[in-house]
C-alpha cells in the first residue's frame, strides 16, 4: 500500500507525480529543485544558495513523513556542470554526518527542469 506524503513547505510538483510516496518503511522522495516555496522563485544566484534550497526542500519532505536525513539510505544528485561537484558536495555532505552517510551517485545531465543547475531526489527508510 502506498501513501501520498505532501507539504505545502516543499514546492508543488511540476507535473505529474507526488513530492513523495510511502510505501511500508520505504519512502521515495522525487527530485528537488531549488524553489524557494515561500516566495515561489529559483535560488539561482550561486550554487551554494541553490544546493541549500534543494536540501532544505528534501528536508520539509522528510519531515513531513516523521524522518530525518539520517532516515537516507540513498541519493540521486543530478547536475548541469560537473565543474560544480566539489562545492554542491559540500553544502550536500554538511547535512550527512559522514560515517553514516547514505549510497548516492552524482551525474551530469544535458539539461534540468526550469534550467536548474542541481536537481536531487532520495530514498529514505523508516
């Protein structure tokens, strides 16, 4: 059985699909982008800034279905420009405590939605 997770803190899908879906102890996050739900524009001014606002959605999210990143077991980062690695892994890696941190992989992509630089989605487990 699978349950609809929502807030109104994380920003409304663009299409299709649900911000998360719970099914038993699993929950799938979809991709998070960097818009600011409280203004409703992209935080494109640096990458920093960008990297924090995604985290900050998936943060909302998790919340929202009782959990915490330490909750993560794994991540999808998906970037524009594999020149920004190094600093969206750190503001990313600033939410882990690295010993316990979850599986991700990181891939350029040609583009992403709304011509965003970096787009991450996760799966966490109860």
């Amino acid at each position: 059985m699978k349950k609809i997770i929502t807030t109104d803190k994380a920003p409304a899908p663009l299409g299709p699909y649900n911000q998360a879906i719970l099914s038993g102890n699993t929950l799938y996050i979809s991709g998070q982008i960097a818009i600011n739900t409280e203004t409703g524009k992209l935080i494109l001014d640096t990458i920093t800034s960008e990297t924090h606002q995604v985290m900050k959605n998936l943060k909302v999210v998790l919340e929202a279905a009782g959990m915490t990143f330490e909750n993560v077991v794994k991540s999808s980062i998906f970037i524009s420009n594999m020149d920004n690695f190094i600093t969206i892994n750190e503001v990313y890696g600033s939410y882990f405590n690295e010993a316990t941190a979850p599986a991700r992989e990181t891939v350029q992509v040609a583009r992403l939605p709304k011509d965003v630089n970096v787009e991450i989605s996760m799966i966490a487990i109860k």
